[in-house]
C-alpha cells in the first residue's frame, strides 16, 4: 500500500511545465445572416469598418429615400451604439419596401448577434431576433377575397 501512495506522488520530467490557456475566440471577420419578413428576404454581410451600408449596389438614402424605412432598419446597430462599427452589404429581393426594410433589421440583428452573444438580451427585448410570420392569406375560392364573402340573398 505504502509503494501505491508513492507512485501516485511522484511526477515524470514529461508532466511538468507551464499550462497554456486556449486563445480566446475571435469574432469572425466576415459575417453573414438572414432576415425574412413576409414575402422579403435580406442576406446581410456585415464587416468591421466604417458604418458604410450599401444595399443592392446602391447608397442606404438612395435605396430608401424615406427616413422612417432608414431608422427602422438602423434600429439594432443604434440600439447597441455600433452605427459606425460595421460595414454592410445586403441583397434583398421580394416584397414591397417595408417588407425589405424589416426583413434587413431582422438581418442586421441576427449578424450582431453571430459577432457579439452578450447583445442578445437588448436585441431579444426588442423583438428583432423573433421572425415575424404574419403573410398575406390566400384569397379562397368561392369569395371574393381571403374573409370577405360574396353579398348573401335570403330571397
């Protein structure tokens, strides 16, 4: 039993040495997410940089000439104070302009989160992480519309 104790002790030359610690995980350089809103769909590519937005090759005022559509899809980067840290390149095709405008906020939110997990409680408080799944309904047949019913005659 003493010998056991003994052997448990002792040390090899080959153990001993300093202990490296594993490097920290860089935020990836490049990051790419997808937001959807009703018929829209972004493919956002977000870069460190400047705060440059570029969608469909054309300037963020260009593309949405209305203000209202600009600050619905800034809301996340102006929410966590990181409008001039990112550069961003969005695709977005489908759907009308507000469509495009939420389905790019659900995209930028999404790629905020891949670069920093810590944001996802403002963002997740915010709504922008949740996919909206509210669509157009389907005109059904027999009608004239999704709900409305042709005028009924008792006569």
């Amino acid at each position: 039993m003493e010998n056991a104790q003994n052997t448990i002790t002792t040390v090899p030359e080959t153990l001993t040495g300093t202990v490296q610690t594993a490097p920290q995980a860089q935020p990836p350089s490049v990051i790419w997410a997808t937001g959807r809103r009703k018929t829209a769909t972004a493919r956002v590519r977000m870069i460190l940089g400047s705060g440059k937005i570029v969608i469909n090759g054309r300037a963020l005022e260009e593309y949405f000439p209305v203000e209202s559509h600009r600050e619905k899809l800034l809301q996340p980067l102006t929410a966590t104070s990181n409008k001039e840290r990112f550069d961003i390149f969005v695709n977005v095709k489908g759907g009308g302009v507000v469509g495009q405008a939420e389905a790019i906020r659900h995209g930028i939110a999404r790629a905020l989160l891949q670069f920093d997990p810590t944001l996802r409680p403002i963002l997740r408080a915010a709504g922008w992480l949740t996919r909206d799944p509210r669509k157009k309904e389907r005109k059904k047949a027999g009608q004239p519309g999704a709900r409305k019913r042709f005028q009924f005659s008792k006569r």
